[in-house]
C-alpha cells in the first residue's frame, strides 16, 4: 500500500510495474492523497524500491508492507553464471528473475570490465543463463610497443 499525492499517480504506477507490480489499485481516501495498493515480488520490495518510491515522488510517499495473498508464490527464476576466459567463477554467480537477467548481467559485466586491470591477453567476460551466453564483455590485451627496443626508438626515420 502506497499513499501518495495524486499528480504522482503516473510515476508511481510505472515504477510499481517496473517492479513486477500486479493488480494495482487506486482509491482516493481525499481530494489529493491516493492509496495505491498492489501485489509486488518481495526481493523488488528490498531492493531500492524505497529510495525509488521516494525520488519519484519528492519524498511525498509513504508505503506499508503487509503480506500477500496467498504468501508465498512461485517465481520465473534463473541462475545467472559470470566466466571469465570462459572459466566459471562460482562466488560471482547470483539468481534474479529471468526477465531482468539480461539487463542485470550486462551490468555486471560492464562493471567487472572497469574493475578488472588489463592483462598481456584479451579477458573476455560473459554472463551465462540456461546454458545460453547473455552478456559479454571483453578486457583489451596490452599492446607490445614494437617501435621501442632497449630504451631506443627503432624505425623512427632520418634524424639528420
């Protein structure tokens, strides 16, 4: 349950469908507050959906937790596996809804492809889902400086 201003109706209903949101509805409790009740994942609940609720609406909202009817109900998940040089790496493996899983493997690629330093070899990235590659991302190799040899530059024409 979401109470909120009623020129933010618009924004609170994308971002409560943004997180897998269903049955919404609206009931006006006055002239300008709404209440907004919808059936939402729980994982969606704890993750940013707060601070997310709160910037859209200037800090306006206000929402309260109650459990769903029925509680407990089963979810299209999917086990996103990170390899790095095509090496499954175990730690960096995590489970999201198979909607979102493509966006949030590229993410995390993307981010690993910032954190990770180069090497003397290309480090290719790839997010694995169902056995299917659903991002990538790759580390460029240094390049060997083949002008330079012993502190000289070679090939570097007359310098008469």
């Amino acid at each position: 349950r979401i109470l909120a201003p009623m020129e933010y109706a618009g924004s609170i209903m994308e971002l409560t469908k943004r997180k897998r949101g269903k049955g919404m509805q609206t009931k006006p409790i006055d002239e300008n507050i709404w209440l907004f009740t919808s059936a939402m994942p729980w994982a969606d609940v704890v993750t940013d959906f707060h601070d997310d609720l709160k910037s859209t609406t200037a800090g306006y909202a206000s929402f309260d937790v109650s459990e769903a009817d029925p509680p407990q109900q089963e979810a299209d998940l999917v086990k996103v596996e990170l390899l790095l040089n095509s090496e499954v790496v175990d730690p960096l493996a995590f489970v999201c809804h198979r909607d979102v899983a493509q966006s949030q493997a590229r993410v995390v690629c993307q981010k690993l492809q910032e954190v990770l330093p180069r090497q003397q070899f290309v480090t290719v990235i790839q997010a694995k889902a169902d056995g299917k590659i659903i991002a990538s991302s790759r580390i460029k190799a240094y390049r060997k400086d083949v002008l330079t040899k012993a502190g000289k530059t070679v090939g570097g024409g007359d310098i008469t």
